[in-house]
C-alpha cells in the first residue's frame, strides 16, 4: 500500500467518524428536550479539516487512478451519477422523517424547532448523515474524473 492510500485511507475513516460523531452523538433525539445549544458546532469546526483533506485525498486519488487507466472513465462517471441520483432519494427521506419526527419546520410553532433555525441541535443529522458523507465522496470521486479527462485531454 502506498503512503497515498494509507493517507486516504486514515483520512477517510477520520471523516467518517467525525460524520458518525455529529450524526449519533451530537444531535438530539426529536422526543428529548435539549437547553443547552448546539454542541455538535464544535465537533464540526474541529472535523474540518479532517472532511477537507478527507475530499482532496479521494479527489487525488480519484484523478491518478484514472490517469494510469483512463478507460474506466466513462462507466465510473455514469456509475457515480446513478449512485449520487440514488444517495439524493435516500437524502430527501431521511430529511422527511425527520422533519415529520420534530413536527415541522423551524416556522411551525408546534414544531420542536420553532424559531431555533434550520442549524440547530436536533437537525445536524439532516446536513451530517451516511448519505451526505458518502454523497461528498463521490462528488470528489466525479470532480477527479472530470479533472483526469481535462488533464489527459481524451474527450
């Protein structure tokens, strides 16, 4: 394994963690009552670097890959995009149950969100989630191919 894909690998299990961390642990249940703000905040601002260099390396290693083979251009590309097409369903329901689960909208007053915003305490899930992880992989996978057929100057 190469000092890349090790750096990769770490940066992309680092990232994921920070995702799992403000997914799990940093965002209330809709049935709690939280007053104590939004402590996932600071998680985010200390993961930001770790979901940054997470997205460079997969872009990196995305572009290189294809350039030693850039064959597999086309089909990873078409790939990439039916998985983002389905990651964005997946993105809507979970945003659905969520909003039905905390009573509506932030406008609503039966809403446990009332007034506290669309960035608040019980929806860091809905920007922080298995979905939006792997959906800003693949955007980084799709920004190296693009980046590939442009350097390699095949289509």
């Amino acid at each position: 394994m190469s000092k890349k894909q090790v750096y990769w690998s770490l940066s992309f299990l680092f990232s994921f963690f920070g995702f799992y961390l403000i997914e799990h642990v940093f965002t209330i249940k809709p049935n709690v009552t939280s007053g104590n703000g939004n402590l996932g905040i600071l998680i985010i601002f200390l993961f930001t670097p770790v979901f940054i260099s997470s997205w460079v390396y997969t872009f990196k290693l995305a572009k290189a890959t294809l350039l030693k083979n850039n064959k597999m251009a086309i089909g990873i590309l078409l790939f990439s995009l039916a998985v983002m097409a389905l990651l964005m369903i997946g993105i809507y329901h979970y945003t659905s149950e969520l909003i039905s689960a905390l009573g509506g909208k932030p406008d609503n007053p039966e809403s446990r969100i009332y007034r506290f915003g669309w960035f608040n305490q019980y929806t860091n899930s809905l920007y922080f989630n298995v979905y939006t992880f792997f959906l800003s992989q693949i955007i980084a996978v799709v920004f190296g191919i693009f980046s590939a057929m442009r350097s390699s100057k095949l289509y």
